[in-house]
C-alpha cells in the first residue's frame, strides 16, 4: 500500500502495557509522553491491567479528540488496541517493547522513545490491509494446527511477563505429545488443499522474530499468503523449522504457498491469532474492507 500524505498529530492517546518487555512498558510510556511534548503533541499515558484493558480504551477512544492512538508493548498489545478501534483510518502509532516484535520489524520502526516520538510528530503514515479470523482482526498472521498447539500450550502453562525462552517449554511439550491434525483448505477462487498437519496465513514474512517464511510474502500487498504443510513426522516439522532459521524456506513436496484474499481451513485443530490462542477451527479468513493506518518512518528520498 502506499503511504498517505503526512499529517502532523496535535494530540496522541498512549495504550501501554506496563508489564511488556519485563517492565519496560511502565518505563517507556511516560518518555514518551514528554519526547512528544517537545515536538508540540499532547499525549495521555493509559496502563492496561489485564487483558482486554487496551481494546476497551481504544474502543472508548473512539468518541473522543484524538489524532490517532499508540499501542505500546508487543504484538500482542498492538492486536488489542486494532481490535479495539471503531474507526480503522484513525492513526496507529507502535513503540515496540514485546518479545518479538514482528511488525516493528517489517516495517522499519524505531525502539527509542525520542525516535518514536519524532516518527509520530512528523505524522507519515502508511495504508496496511488487515486481516479476519473469528471475528477478530491481525495484522500478522494465524496459524491452525501446530503452532496453534504451541500457543495453545503457552496459554495454559504462561505466568508473568513473556519473553523468547517461554515458548521451549511450549515447544517441547507439543513435539512430545505430537499432534497429528487433519486439515483441508478451501481458497477465495474455489480450489482446494487437502491432507494438511498445519496452516499459517500470514501478512508478514517474518515469523516470531526468528525465522524467516517464504520469498515474496510482502506486508503491503494487500494480500493474505497461505503456507500448507504437509509434514506428518516430528523431525520433518523440525527440518522445516530448521529451513525457516536460516531464510531458506521453500515450497516443495511437503509445502505449498498460495496468494488469496479470502480462504477457509477446515478440521479441528487449535489456531492462534497474532501469537494469542484463539480457539478451535474449523475457521474462515479474509481481509477487512478498510486498511489500518499506520505511523511509520518518511521514506528516505
């Protein structure tokens, strides 16, 4: 998508995750506050106190004066505050202080408060297609089957705050007891994938600040990627993922990758949503009509 002319923000609503990046979130925000004050834009700092908290404040931002929101924590932060607003072409600004950091990553976005805060005041932004999956919106990807299993499992066994090394236990626990799904695809043209063990449609190429998916997958066209896996054994899962670490990810016998606006995953089987458990397919995806608007970077001439 291409970015929209620049408008400078006068007044920004902070959602904050205080307990992000083991307590950087409580820090950060009220920096962020006042490096925004120094550019002339008014910003109020509101902390979450459990899950849900950043979605109902955004949701009741919607009949309030501001000139766009900023989700500060990690995806799963960012995930709340977009399924929050009522009016997608209002402003979405990111500090990013999560684990991974996936979306910051895609699009180029600055980590130092002073920086954000700049990036915000310049007011440039970018159009970026969101996507649907059980009534709720992403703008990274959902998995079904076993990393749906993985998160699954994150969700049940997960205390305080989340960094890398919480998802081994995860990790392991899902190749020890192996699951063995059965999965069917149908696409937005009518065709049809059967025999699958795991489905990710993603916006994004990277996947989970480690591994890198296939070659095209491109966050702004608009379009949702579907990667089908084949694999049926442990060790083949782990060979792939083995593939996806070193950027070597191909389609083959045991992948195959299509480009879609809409399709529909059939079989039981666990899939998350921007790395939160979402519940049991079957489930059907497709894009929002409206883009999201995103706070991003000037483009270097």
């Amino acid at each position: 998508m291409n970015g929209s002319p620049s408008t400078p923000p006068r007044r920004l609503l902070l959602i904050a995750n205080p307990i992000s990046g083991g307590g950087r979130g409580r820090q950060l925000a009220p920096q962020l506050a006042a490096a925004l004050l120094r550019h002339g834009v008014h910003a109020e700092v509101f902390f979450t106190a459990r899950a849900g908290d950043a979605t109902a404040r955004a949701a009741a931002a919607g009949d309030e004066d501001w000139h766009g929101l900023v989700a500060i924590g990690g995806d799963g932060t960012v995930n709340e505050v977009l399924n929050g607003m009522p009016d997608l072409t209002r402003a979405l600004g990111v500090l990013p202080v999560g684990t991974a950091n996936v979306l910051a990553q895609e699009l180029g976005l600055p980590r130092r408060p002073e920086a954000v805060a700049a990036m915000l005041a310049a007011g440039h932004r970018r159009e970026i297609a969101i996507g649907r999956a059980a009534g709720r919106r992403f703008l990274l990807f959902c998995g079904v089957g076993v990393d749906g299993a993985v998160v699954q499992r994150l969700a049940a066994v997960r205390t305080g705050t989340l960094g890398k090394h919480k998802w081994l236990g995860p990790i392991l626990y899902t190749l020890w007891h192996w699951p063995r799904f059965e999965l069917a695809v149908t696409f937005a043209d009518g065709s049809r994938l059967e025999g699958l063990r795991s489905v990710l449609i993603t916006r994004v190429r990277n996947f989970g600040g480690v591994v890198s998916l296939t070659a095209g997958v491109d966050i702004g066209d608009g379009r949702l990627h579907v990667h089908c896996f084949r694999q049926r054994s442990r060790l083949a899962w782990l060979w792939q993922g083995l593939r996806a670490f070193c950027g070597r990810m191909r389609e083959g016998r045991a992948l195959c990758v299509r480009t879609t606006t809409a399709v529909r995953v059939d079989g039981t089987a666990p899939f998350q949503i921007d790395g939160d458990f979402g519940g049991f397919g079957p489930i059907a995806i497709d894009l929002e009509p409206k883009s999201a608007h995103l706070f991003v970077p000037r483009p270097t001439p």
